[in-house]
C-alpha cells in the first residue's frame, strides 16, 4: 500500500514538473529523480510508466525519458449522463427481480485504504504471508512451457482438473479430471452455478448470516436469497426443509467449513442430513469450500468435502486458490455429475470462453512444487498465532463485544455488538481512529436479529498490529457506545 502511494505521489510531482520542459526534451535520468525524490528506482520506474500511459512522457531505450511531443489535452467536458437512470431502470414485463446491483459488500473488502489505516476488514492474506517467490518461480517456468500461450481446453488444462479432482474428491477418488471445470478464482464459480442452476426470479437458499459476494452474485442474476439461519454446527437443518418446502426453491448455498463471517463448521450429523433434505426436495448444494486450505494448525483433522459424499450429483462444489496464495492467482474449480456439469460448461464458455493459460500453468507449477505443502504449513501456523493474538486483544480491549465461536480455520472473527450499536456509525468511528472493520449488515440478506462486525487478521502485518488494531477499535467503541 506505501508503495502504490510513492509511485503515486511521485508521478503527480513529476506530472508539475513537466511544464518545465519542452516538447521532446529530455527529463532527468532515473539516478537523479531516486537521489531528489528519495525514493527508490522501482518507484521511478512505475511513475514514469504511469506517465508514458498518460502520452505525457515517452522513453527509448538507451537514452531516457523525454517530454512528450503533443501538447497535453485539456478537461474534457462532462456530458449529460443523466437519460441512464431511465434506461437501466426500465422493467420490463414479468420482470420480476430489480436489475440494480449493490456490490458494496464486496467493494468494502476490496477498496484499496489510506496510509495509515490496519486492515481488519481484507479478505486477502498480508503479503508477508503471500508465496510471491514460489509464485515468480511458478510464473517462470510457466513461461518456459512449450505452448504456454496457446489457447487451452475450455475445461481448464488436464493436469489441472485432475489435480482439483484429487482435491475435492479426497482419497477415495470420488471424482476424476471430467467432473472438474477450471474457473477464473471463486466468486466466478459461484456466480456461474447460480446461473446455471436457478433461473431469474427463482428464490435461493442461503446460509444467514453469509458473504457478501454471493449475495451480491444472486441478485445481479436476478435471483431472490432467502435465508436459513445458521449456529455453532453450521445451518439448520430443520430450518433449511422448512424453507425448501415453504419456497420451491431448487438451489441452497452453503460454506460447511469455517463459514463466513461465523466461522462455523457444518458437524458431522448435520452433514448427513443437509445432503438427505437437499436430495429428496430435487434440490441443488451449491458448496463453496473457500478455506480449506486456511485451516490452522491446531485444528482437528479436516472433513471430507460434501461432494466426495455425493455419488448422485446433488452437490456442486466451488473452490478456489485465491485465498491461500494471492488475489491475482484467480484460479478455481466447479466440481459436479451428470446434466449440471454441461450447463456449468455452457454458461461458463459464454460469458468468458476460458482461463488464460499462461494463469493455469503458473498453477499447475505452484501446487506441484515441494515449496507448495511447505507454504500451507507456514499459513496454517502463522493464521493459528494471529487468531491467538486478536482473540487475546478483543477480550482485553472490547470486553462490550461478545465472541461467540473461535474457529479453528479461516481468517475472521464474527463479534455480536451490544443491542441497539449503530453498525455503521461504529465502522466510521473506527475509520477516525485508525482501522478499517466489517459491519455485519450487509452479510444478511434479511433484518438481522443484532448487530454485528467481522474482523479478519489475516490482513495486516502481524500480531503487533492486531493489538494495536483492537486498541484503535476499542477508541471507536467507547465513542459510540457512550452515545448509544
């Protein structure tokens, strides 16, 4: 984040500075701008590239940065956009679902903050724990690969599918290579099998509460989240026949493994039951398997994935290697049997024909490097001592919030806030005071029965920051609780 400000702040300064010069002369050598800037030379590099993209500056090779020829275009008018909000808001017949879209539950935990703000509120692993040398490795040797840039399989490469069958089918090989597809991260195969399997209009299971992303994937298909709650053991099983059978709905999504934002682990019974409900309302799982490769090290042995124990097709399975390596690593997998896989293929072929290859290949380098089970076992016991280290700073700090479940897995904590805490004024306050949190709301598609915030460590640079974030945080509370 310091980093993107540098090259930022530089390229405004070099931006002022060009006035200084003529069309075609010279600017001063990269030595100097690092000596005059003290900056570094990869932060010269990227703000003069971000100039060169502008047509402010160009380079040659050998011989520096000049001052572009052409003069600089001035403000462009604004136009009248206005006549906008009567085209996208237009229904047509039997349109039963509004076409609006609100991604602010996504943006929240993808908006790039301030100097100076912790991030409690990223989905993402720190940098620091990030594999970004087996990743460059990866990406080298990838680039090495005869037909590296061809255009690969629609499916996803063979190799790689075979691979995430191994995953998600467990020893007993419940799945083979032509059951996967290989998908552009998570949320793309979220977003694909809710539009394979539910039409527009159709209602949508969901856990409650549950993220935001999938949320926001149902609506924009048009479809209408209903939701089931969910407690320690994960969803309601009781709860979850009741809705099926008070809605007709065809599709329920679920997380059984440390659940978002709860943390929650689908038990063993529950399990049993979920598949037994979802198969005799003709019914599909959509499964969103996001962190098992986040469990940590003082969990329990792992439990199979819901699609190992599904022979009939009753469960399509959604995974992903984002979160366990880097947001740009988006490379996932949809797993599922019979007729559902080709509509799966169908929607998936349409909208984006296929994973760049170049992407596939680092990632069939990564999972099979010795470094890649070496790198699970350092996330698995850095995720366990920054769980410690928060859950230490929350009861120290925020004895006013109440931590129901400390998952073994995942990369969150879902505190309850007193009844009646303003959610959103306490996320500002705790802006003010130096943190960026996650208020609960939006992770309910229904009233929510209390107020909430989730809290991710997983973020931030280490367990110094997660004491100091919670101290930040506690400032925030004891302003708006006072006035509660």
């Amino acid at each position: 984040m310091q980093q993107r400000s540098s090259v930022a702040e530089l390229a405004e300064s070099l931006r002022k500075d060009l006035d200084r010069y003529s069309p075609g002369e010279k600017l001063p050598p990269s030595r100097a701008l690092v000596e005059r800037h003290r900056v570094s030379p990869v932060t010269v590099s990227r703000a003069l590239a971000a100039l060169v993209a502008e047509g402010l500056v160009v380079t040659r090779p050998g011989a520096g940065a000049f001052r572009a020829d052409r003069p600089r275009a001035g403000v462009p008018r604004p136009g009248d956009t206005s006549w906008q909000e009567v085209a996208l808001s237009v229904e047509t017949a039997g349109e039963s679902v509004p076409r609006s879209v609100d991604a602010s539950g996504v943006l929240a935990t993808l908006a790039t903050l301030p100097p100076g703000i912790l991030e409690f509120n990223g989905g993402y692993l720190h940098s620091s724990l990030q594999p970004e040398r087996a990743l460059a490795a990866a990406l080298a040797r990838a680039g090495r690969r005869p037909g590296a840039w061809d255009r690969p399989p629609v499916e996803g490469l063979p190799e790689l599918r075979a691979w995430f069958a191994r995953e998600i089918g467990g020893p007993a090989g419940a799945l083979g290579a032509s059951d996967v597809l290989v998908t552009a991260g998570g949320q793309s195969a979220l977003t694909c099998a809710l539009r394979a399997l539910a039409p527009p209009g159709a209602p949508v299971l969901v856990e409650s509460p549950t993220y935001p992303g999938m949320l926001a994937a149902a609506r924009a298909s048009g479809l209408r989240p209903v939701p089931v709650p969910v407690d320690a053991d994960g969803v309601r099983p009781e709860l979850l026949a009741e809705a099926l059978r008070a809605t007709g709905a065809r599709v329920f999504v679920c997380q059984p493994l440390f659940q978002n934002p709860t943390g929650a682990t689908l038990s063993a019974g529950r399990r049993r039951e979920v598949l037994a409900i979802v198969r005799e309302a003709g019914a599909f799982v959509v499964e969103d398997d996001f962190a098992r490769r986040l469990v940590h090290e003082d969990a329990a042995p792992l439990p199979a994935t819901l699609a190992a124990d599904d022979p009939d097709g009753a469960v399509v399975h959604v995974c992903s290697l984002t979160k366990a390596t880097s947001p740009s690593l988006r490379v996932g997998a949809l797993a599922a049997r019979g007729p559902a896989l080709e509509r799966l293929r169908a929607i998936q072929v349409v909208d984006s024909f296929f994973v760049a290859r170049p992407l596939q290949e680092t990632a069939l380098e990564l999972v099979g490097a010795p470094s890649w089970p070496r790198h699970l076992r350092t996330v698995a016991a850095e995720l366990h001592i920054r769980r410690e280290a928060l859950v230490t700073a929350v009861r120290r700090e925020l004895p006013a919030l109440e931590l129901r479940h400390v998952p073994p897995g995942g990369y969150h904590l879902w505190l309850r806030l007193p009844q009646g805490t303003d959610e959103a004024a306490l996320a500002s306050a705790a802006l003010r005071a130096g943190v960026a949190v996650a208020p609960g709301r939006p992770y309910f598609c229904a009233e929510p029965p209390a107020p909430h915030v989730r809290l991710s460590f997983a973020s931030v640079a280490g367990t110094g920051e997660l004491a100091e974030g919670a101290r930040r945080l506690r400032t925030a509370c004891e302003e708006v609780l006072a006035g509660a």
